[in-house]
C-alpha cells in the first residue's frame, strides 16, 4: 500500500502541476492546498500539539524544502544511494537542521503560493516546539521562486520570521524564465492564427498559470494581475523584495562537460538556462542577489540530479555551517 501510495501522489503533484489552477477554482478534491510534510509524506498541521507530535526532537534551526514542478515532497529522496543519506538527511546529521517539508499546488501562481507560504511559516515558527534560531529556505526548480516570492509578500506585510532566515538556497530555479514555457507561448500564438491549427492552441492552452508564470520568472501578483497571461510575451515582471540577513545561493547544473559546450548553452540543465539559474540580469532591478561565492554552476548533470547528488549537498554544508 505505500508504494501504491507514492505512485498515486506522484501522479497527484503532477496533475496538480498541468490543471492545478483549475483544480482549485473548480474546488476539485483533487486540488493540492498547502501545507508541511515529513520525509514520508505524511501531513503536519502547523499547531504547537501537532508540530511537536511528528517533529519531537526537534532543533533550533530548520530548513524548509520546496520541490518544483508537477512534483510533491518526495523528489527529495530521487537518486538516492544505499546507504547514504539524502541532501536533507546529511544536513540534518551534520549541522542539526530539521528538515520540513512542503506540498504545494504548483499548477498555482507563484504568488499565490508564496502568500500560503508566507503565512505557514508564520504559523509553524510560532508553534515550533523550540524557540526557532535559524530557518533555511531550499528550493528546486520552481520551490526556489516560490520561496522568493513568500519572503517578499512576508516583508511587505511586516512578518516576524524573515528576521530568522540566514539562508535561502535555488537549485535549478528559472528566476528569469524556462526555455520550454517561452516556447509554448509563441507556438500557441503561431497555431491560434489560423482557423485550422487554433483548437491545437486551445488545447495547449489550458496549461496551468502556474507554468505560464515560468515565461519569466513572476513571483508578484501584479506581474499578472492585470493582464491575461495568454496574451503578452513581455517580461512585465516588478521588483522583489529581499531578506535583509539572509545569505541567496544557487547551484545550477549544466548537461555538457564545460559551460561553453554546446548542450550546456543552448538548454542548460535540460530545463533552465545558466543565465536564468544564476540569476543575472541587465536590469539590476532584476537581479538576484547572488554574492560571489555564493553559488556555483555544476557540469555533467541535469536538472532532476540537483535534488540530490554529493556534490550539491558538499556546497549546502559549507554555505549552511
């Protein structure tokens, strides 16, 4: 029954990922809310009875996991070796930082998840069962923008727990968009053209808001508010705001054995480009604040590889110690 369990959220996350926007307004059962996790998947209400129930031992300082895309708690544990801990389970014996996890409707604005984060985390470092020393934010893929997104609406609105956060680390995050969702706009503007091929636009269409925040990276609601998303190629996006005391990470990953290799240029990672992973920008309003150091750009892996390989976790445990 667990492997049955697993296979059935996997495919949850990733129907989540593709419908989710409509899951949710349609108040479908199916529809993901969000919310923390253990490593098994099992839900943790943010109450101080139930925070101290399934995370007892708990430490002072506790990272907070995001996966990406279509995906859920459990890509975590993806290419793990036996014997060998995950990148959470190494952080968590080396350095004593609880690992938690989150499960979100990526299929969602990024903002829209942001705001939902932004108000756990509020929740959860009330509750905790010890007073929270440091908080690390780790996102894949899209969990690092929605991570980004949370810290911006927690400092507009004045929220207590960014003062804690020392890190906030993005593994293959497009903080400036995704080839594939660029692609996917202009070739349903190409179909929707023509009376022939436009019920094929239609169709690819309907993918969820929450892909189409990945043309550009939006992470605020007024990136989309008031436009239709459809509609625009523009990179409309608006500043965010950062965590005053927290050091940004990357890592990001490279298919080819050198950045110059052609793979490595022309796709990056398979999914996110070099340029989008480090955050560069030539508007400085755009930029992410990657220090130099701070990050680092690995050959010879693709994108799903930086969940978990040694080579991540040995950058995680010299930023984080």
């Amino acid at each position: 029954m667990g492997a049955l369990a697993a296979v059935l959220g996997k495919g949850i996350g990733a129907v989540n990922g593709v419908f989710g926007d409509f899951l949710a307004q349609s108040g479908n059962g199916l529809a993901i809310t969000l919310g923390f996790r253990t490593a098994d998947g099992t839900a943790v209400a943010t109450d101080r009875a139930a925070l101290t129930r399934h995370f007892g031992t708990a430490g002072v300082d506790v990272a907070i996991y995001l996966h990406g895309l279509c995906c859920d708690e459990q890509v975590w544990q993806l290419y793990r070796m036996p014997g060998v801990p995950t990148m959470p389970e190494a952080l968590q014996q080396a350095q004593g930082w609880t690992p938690v996890y989150v499960r979100y409707n990526s299929g969602r604005h990024i903002a829209d998840n942001g705001e939902a984060l932004a108000d756990a985390l509020d929740r959860l470092v009330a509750n905790w069962p010890v007073p929270v020393r440091r908080i690390a934010l780790i996102g894949h893929s899209m969990g690092g923008l929605v991570a980004r997104s949370a810290a911006h609406h927690a400092l507009e609105a004045n929220r207590a727990w960014p003062d804690r956060v020392t890190h906030l680390v993005c593994l293959g995050s497009p903080h400036h968009g995704a080839p594939l969702e660029k692609f996917g706009h202009v070739a349903t503007t190409l179909l929707g053209a023509l009376d022939i091929t436009r019920p094929v636009a239609v169709a690819i269409n309907a993918r969820s808001v929450g892909i189409k925040d990945l043309r550009h990276g939006a992470l605020r609601r007024d990136d989309w508010q008031s436009r239709h998303p459809d509609e625009h190629a523009d990179d409309t996006r608006q500043p965010v705001r950062v965590l005053p005391k927290a050091r940004h990470h990357y890592v990001g990953a490279l298919l080819g054995a050198t950045a110059e290799s052609l793979p490595s240029w022309l796709i990056g990672d398979g999914l996110v480009r070099a340029p989008s992973a480090t955050g560069h920008h030539a508007d400085d309003r755009r930029r992410v604040p990657f220090a130099p150091g701070d990050g680092v750009m690995l050959p010879g892996l693709h994108h799903l590889k930086l969940v978990n390989h040694p080579a991540v976790a040995a950058h995680l445990l010299r930023w984080l110690a």
